[in-house]
C-alpha cells in the first residue's frame, strides 16, 4: 500500500530530459478507425519471432477467440402432433370423414361467396391511397361473415373471448401471437383491420383479392427499403382515424404456441399506444398450429376433429413511456414480455431466419434439422449478419456433409474451401472447432465464420489482400498470381489444386478474379481470408 501512495503523487510526465526515442502517433479523424498497419505494429506481430505464435490465424485482423453459446432445447416450430397417432384419432377421422365432406363444401362455397362481394365492393375503386369508402366498407360485411363462416367449417364451432378490443382511437395498432392461418381469418372477421403481410400473399387466389380490401400493407421482408416504406405507411394509417386499426404479427412467421419469438418492430417504431392479443388452441390430441407441417395435412385434421378450441384474449393497451423517450427495441420488449406472460410461455432469440434454416436442412433431408436453428435474432444483433447470409453459410456447410448429428469432420471442412492438410488450415478448423472435438457444427461454423467478418479490420484486409495478389497491377487476379500468393501458407500445391482455388474466387466465372470477385468470395468464405495473413503482415 506504501507503493501505490508514492505510485499516486508522482508526475505523470515528468520534467527531466529523456534520451529514449520519441513516439510520432498518427491520428486518423475518422471515429474508431484504425489502419491494418497500425493494429499489426501495436500487437507486435511484424516479424517479431521472440513472440510464441499463436494458435489464433485471425489474430493479425484484431480477433481475440469467440464463444458460441448453448443450443436452446426449444424448437418453436415444432408441431406435436405431425403424425396421427392412437386408435382414438383413427376412429374419429373415419367418422368424421362424411363431416369432413360437408365441411369442404361449405369451405369453398363461403370462400366463393366472399370472393365475389370482395370483387364487387373493389369494383371502380381508383382511390385506394385513401380509405375505403364506408358503402364499400358494408359490402365487405358479406365477405367478414363467410369468413367466420369458414372458421365454422374448420370446426371452430364457438369461440371464447377475454376482455375486449379497445377503441381504435384508444389503441391504433394491435399486435398479436402467430400461430396458425387461422388468427388472420379471425381478425378480419372480429376487427376488419388493415394488416401487414408479405409481398409473396397477394398472389395467393382468392385470399390475395381479399387482402386488398383490407388496404394491406405489403412488405418485403428482405428489403430495407420497403421495411422502411411499411413503417411509414403504419405511421399513416394508425394517426388517421378514418382508417380500421393496423394489424400485424410481430413474430413475422407462425410457431407452435409454446414459446415467443423475438418481434419485428414495424409496429412499434410508430410510437402509437399498442393492444396485446394472445390466441390459444387448447388441445389434446390435435396441435392445431401451423408449424413444421403442410398445409394440406394440417388442413384435413381440422376438418376432420369434432370440434376445433380457440381463445382469444385481449390484453389491456400498452402505451409507450411518456416520462422518457422509449426507443422501439424497448417498447417490443414490453409488449412481448406481457404477451408471453398471459401465455405462462417463455421468449427466445428465434426468428423468422430460423424458419428457413430449419427449411432448408429439412430440404437436404438432415436427420436433425432443428439442430440448425440458431436463435437468429442474437445473431443478426451480435453480428449484424442478415439471414440471406446465414442461409448463404448453411449451404456451404451442407456442401461439407454433415454426419446425422448434423457435424462435419476435418476432411470435408478442407475439401469445400480447397484448403490441402497443412500447418495453417488445420489452425483454421482449430479456430472454430471451440470444443476441440475434432468435429463442428452449424452455429460452430456461422459463428466463427461472422466472427471474422465483423472485425474492423477485415474489409481492409480483403482489398489489401487483392492488392498483394495482384502483381501486375492489371486490376485482376490471375490463377499464376493466386497460386504465388498461397503458396507460402499451402505447400505442395500442384496445378489441379490452384485451379480449383481459382475457381472458387473466380464467382461470375469469366476466367479471371476482380476485386469484385475476391471480395465476394471472402466475404462468402470469410475463414480464407487467413491464407493471406503472410503477405499482410509482411507489408504491414
């Protein structure tokens, strides 16, 4: 302790002359950044041999190791009961299959009869940037009783409701769980509201005219701009009363009921009060949610059940926070906590991108497809990696051929990204191979792979990179140069070899790389930007 109080009287620059060498820093203005040659010399990794190497081959771009957490055991796209099962269901669906015949036709004569007056209330209407007509608004009653007229045919004899909707002046925008084609069906009936749907419904028969007399909200889900156009539009619709309340489903796809998902914030970027809505399908012998199934199979139980259960709550309004500026990640929080509270469920990091990795293994017949999940959500906070790139990622990997526990061994990890048994690519698989196993799996391998491309200094290495490799300075690669280039880190490579290195940086296949290509390439095999960390270090 006598230490550190000498330690804290004494100057920090002290006045006496030094005779160590002066320190020259130069100070970039932009915020955060920090050039590849300055990171390499303030880690001393330029040619500095009395250093041990290190086991980590992305070291020279800032990495420090990454960590991948545990695989949740919930798969929230799981329907229980995909298959019939018990004497007790056979009996009923042998019974009800007369019932079953009538219900069909009255399932398409209601879906007929509200067709024709959705076509008639649309008929000459030019205006629809500004709401529907009220007269408009009365034919649609029609179509909103052959819709409930529907639910009646799926076996949704009587349905239970909670609390009430509140006002629309109340509560502009009500949010609700997703679990089946039928909530959409409900509420069309029970509120007539205007929703936001994907692109991909209105050329759906029918349903697609249908919800444009709702004046849908279409959005694309993959691209910002039109999240942004759909946020808008919310804002206008929910501020003017003349239109019905908005409707959306925050979870973005249908899960089984049993847990929620992250939300989408369309409905909370707007800053308008907010009503809950929880569906439930109680149930037995018949998981009525639209998860991992067909439609089809899902559609033919319904009709075939005694009776369908449905009940609907409706949870008081929530309004975002007045004593302080609450952002949207904040107020979804909220809504989503008490939306899974009234459920007695608990929330998770899944999306809709987990869907469709679950889609894809299941497409390449994986023994385990939701052992590819990965909680999505967390991955495109942590990462800022958009689900198209990890479904990018998983192809790749389904390249490697995963045993049934969905692992991919050493071998075929080398064999996709043409990497030859060496020194370097064996530290490449080590890298994310975190449990040293010897094997890794799907989120071992996304992980490891936007681990790399999130450091900063991974964008100036690429280009750095292409700049080494391009000798001539003609503005391409050739397959000459790329093999020079890796080389160093690959021995023994012969002609075939290089030949497929090159064609897999060669992305448009025109016989030769361009900074496009490389990038490209990198940035879909992130891990093989460690075969240029010789040359980048060496010119660091």
């Amino acid at each position: 302790m006598a230490g550190t109080g000498a330690d804290l009287i004494t100057p920090l620059i002290s006045s006496q002359p030094s005779d160590q060498p002066e320190l020259i820093l130069t100070v970039d203005d932009r915020p955060g950044f920090e050039s590849f040659s300055d990171h390499c010399s303030s880690n001393g990794t330029k040619s500095d041999h009395t250093q041990p190497e290190s086991d980590n081959p992305f070291e020279f771009l800032g990495s420090a190791g990454f960590s991948v957490p545990g695989t949740p055991t919930v798969d929230p796209f799981r329907n229980n009961t995909p298959k019939i099962d018990g004497f007790y269901e056979w009996f009923k669906i042998l019974v009800c299959v007369p019932i079953a015949a009538i219900r069909l036709v009255l399932f398409g004569l209601c879906l007929l009869v509200g067709y024709l007056a959705t076509k008639f209330a649309l008929q000459g209407w030019k205006d629809k940037q500004n709401p529907m007509p009220k007269w408009r608004c009365r034919v649609m009653w029609v179509t909103r009783i052959c819709s409930r007229c529907i639910l009646f045919s799926f076996g949704y004899h009587w349905i239970k409701r909670r609390g009430r909707p509140a006002s629309r002046e109340t509560a502009p925008i009500v949010v609700s769980n997703h679990v089946s084609y039928v909530e959409p069906i409900f509420f069309f009936y029970e509120l007539f509201p205007t929703i936001v749907a994907s692109e991909s419904h209105d050329s759906l028969p029918f349903v697609g005219t249908i919800i444009r007399a709702m004046q849908v909200i279409y959005v694309n889900r993959f691209s910002q701009s039109s999240r942004k156009q759909a946020v808008n539009e919310i804002k206008k619709k929910a501020s003017c009363e003349r239109y019905p309340r908005v409707l959306l489903f925050p979870e973005g796809t249908t899960t089984n009921g049993r847990v929620i998902i992250s939300f989408q914030l369309g409905a909370f970027i707007p800053g308008y009060p907010i009503q809950p809505v929880v569906v439930r399908y109680p149930h037995i012998h018949f998981d009525q949610s639209w998860g991992h199934i067909s439609l089809g199979r899902l559609m033919f139980r319904m009709f075939t059940q005694f009776h369908n259960f449905m009940e609907v709550e409706y949870l008081p309004v929530i309004s975002p926070l007045e004593n302080k500026k609450e952002n949207a990640v904040h107020f979804a929080k909220r809504t989503s906590h008490a939306i899974a509270t009234a459920l007695n469920v608990v929330q998770t990091s899944h999306s809709y991108g987990d869907l469709m990795l679950l889609t894809r293994a299941s497409q390449s017949k994986q023994e385990k497809p939701s052992s590819y999940m990965v909680e999505m959500a967390r991955v495109e906070s942590s990462f800022h990696l958009s689900t198209l790139e990890a479904v990018d990622f998983l192809d790749t990997f389904l390249s490697m051929n995963p045993d049934p526990s969905g692992c991919v061994k050493i071998h075929d990890f080398f064999r996709v990204l043409r990497l030859k048994p060496c020194y370097l690519s064996e530290k490449i698989f080590g890298f994310i191979d975190v449990d040293k196993s010897g094997r890794v799996t799907f989120k071992q391998f996304l992980f490891g792979s936007a681990h790399v491309m999130k450091q900063p200094l991974f964008r100036q290495a690429c280009e750095l990179a292409f700049a080494e490799c391009d000798s001539d300075g003609d503005l391409y690669i050739s397959e000459q140069e790329l093999g020079d280039s890796i080389r160093p880190v690959i021995p023994d490579l012969n002609e075939d070899e290089i030949q497929e290195m090159f064609n897999l940086f060669d992305t448009d296949k025109d016989g030769r790389v361009s900074k496009d290509d490389f990038s490209n390439c990198l940035r879909r095999h992130p891990l093989l930007i460690a075969l240029f960390s010789p040359s980048l270090l060496h010119n660091a």
